[in-house]
C-alpha cells in the first residue's frame, strides 16, 4: 500500500510540474509575441515608413488641394491603435480609392502608387461630358448636370446657350442626381445617341430628349411635334420606319420642321402620326 500511495505522489507530482513547464513556455511565447508585435509597432511609427505627401496627375477640374486633403484624412489613425494605416507598406489602398471614386464623381478611373516611402501619386482621368441631364423642363427648378458616355451624371453644369450639349430630362428622381445614371446600360445609352444622330441626318433638328417610363422616350422637336419610340425595340428599324414615313409627301420636311404633333413609333411596322391643324 505504501508503495502504491509513493507512486501516486510520484505522478501527480510529475503532472504538476509538467502543467507548470506549459504554463511557463506559453508565457513566454505570449510575451515574445507581445514583444514582436510592439516591435513591429514602433518600426511602423517612423516617419521614413509614413506617407506624407500626395500629388495628383491627370486632374484638370479635381484639384490636387481637394485630392490631397482627403486622401491624408483618409489615411489618419491606425489600425488596433498599433499600426498607422499611412504605413506606405500597409496602408489600405483599394478603399482609399474607392473613397476617392465616391467623393470625387468627376473621376472616371483611378490608379494609386508610391514614388517612394513618403510620396503619394494618384493618376486619374476625369469624366468627359458628353451631354447634360436636366431635372426640370423649362421650370423654375431647373438644374443641369454633365453626362458622360455611360450616362453617369458626374457635375453640376453651367447654364448653356444655344446647342452645346444635347438636353435630356427625366428618368432620375432624386434631389442630388450626381452619381446616378440617367440609363442604367451605357450600352442602350449609346444606342440612343446613335438615333439621334441619325434623326439629324433626315434634316430633323431634335431639341431634347424625354424620358417617359419604361423605356419609352420623347424626343421634342424643334418648331415643335415629338417623336415617341421604345427602346426595347431595335432602333436601327425605329429609325428606318421613321425614314420611310418621312418619305411621303404628307409629312414632308420644310426647312427642319416637320409639320406632325406627333410621331409614334413604339409599335414595330404600326406607324401612327397626327398632322398639325392648319
């Protein structure tokens, strides 16, 4: 019995100090990581490692000011309060981008890089107008943006005179558009500008373009008239439907004015019209 009860001790001893040689050994693993990583840290925090400064390239309308401002605001603070998130080794470099992108709707791609461990370089193009979007036919609250060729309302713009930019209106409810796109698909936008271009070729002077739901569209005339299509139709036929129709005598053009209320073509080969009265 006596033998029996050493040997008990024995292990449970022998168990004791081996639970305490773990205990120790994680210890000190925990402090060599503690250790690592405050090393790590403090590497981190030097300035040689920070970016500091950014220059902009490609920008005309974007300031580099504005640029430069939001990108070092961006890139403020740190990541665990260990880390600078301007560390030029980890800081987040596709959210900043996507940052920039969402405050600077002017900006149609974006490209970051270093020139070195202090040096920002953005590289952006900006979005070219090629059209504006009014919120407002002729009223009181008319406002006018920029489109660009995907349909995206990217500005403010100025008030225009004359025929500088093709207008088009409706189709986005919102009371800041900027962002938005007037046609979801660049695609059908650019199918669009492409009839009305081909409508100018008939000596038709087309003012504006209205949006009426569901794809279906208006497109005012100048000395007045409308012309109504469907986008869901293909606008090759639409357009060669409309060329054979002005092809009568009825409704021939004088001098850019078509002498119709309206034209209707949302209903494939079925053209309808109404003259003007007299």
């Amino acid at each position: 019995m006596a033998i029996t009860k050493l040997n008990t001790l024995s292990r449970e001893e022998y168990l004791k100090k081996r639970r305490k040689k773990k205990f120790i050994r994680f210890g000190v693993l925990i402090a060599l990581v503690f250790i690592f990583v405050g090393l790590l840290s403090y590497v981190s925090q030097r300035s040689k490692l920070r970016i500091n400064d950014v220059v902009l390239s490609g920008g005309v309308l974007v300031a580099e000011k504005d640029i430069r401002e939001e990108s070092l605001k961006f890139l403020g603070g740190s990541y665990f309060w260990l880390f600078p998130r301007n560390n030029s080794f980890i800081y987040p470099k596709n959210k900043l981008e996507n940052y920039l992108k969402e405050n600077f709707k002017r900006m149609d791609t974006i490209a970051i890089s270093l020139e070195n461990l202090n040096k920002m370089i953005i590289t952006i193009t900006e979005r070219k107008p090629v059209a504006i979007w009014c919120n407002d036919l002729g009223g009181e609250k008319d406002k006018c943006y920029f489109l660009d060729a995907n349909s995206t309302i990217f500005a403010e713009a100025p008030n225009f005179s004359g025929d500088a930019y093709f207008k088009y209106y409706g189709g986005v409810e919102n009371e800041n558009p900027i962002g938005l796109e007037y046609i979801a698909s660049s695609t059908e936008f650019t199918r669009i500008n492409n009839f009305i271009e081909l409508v100018k070729k008939l000596e038709i002077k087309p003012l504006h373009l209205k949006s009426t739901g569901e794809g279906e569209f208006s497109l005012v005339l100048f000395g007045g008239g409308e012309i109504y299509f469907d986008v869901k139709k293909p606008l090759e036929m639409t357009y060669k439907n409309l060329e054979s129709l002005l092809n009568s005598s009825e409704i021939s053009n004088k001098s850019g004015i078509l002498p119709v209320e309206y034209i209707d073509l949302r209903y494939g080969n079925k053209l309808f019209y109404k003259l003007k009265a007299n």
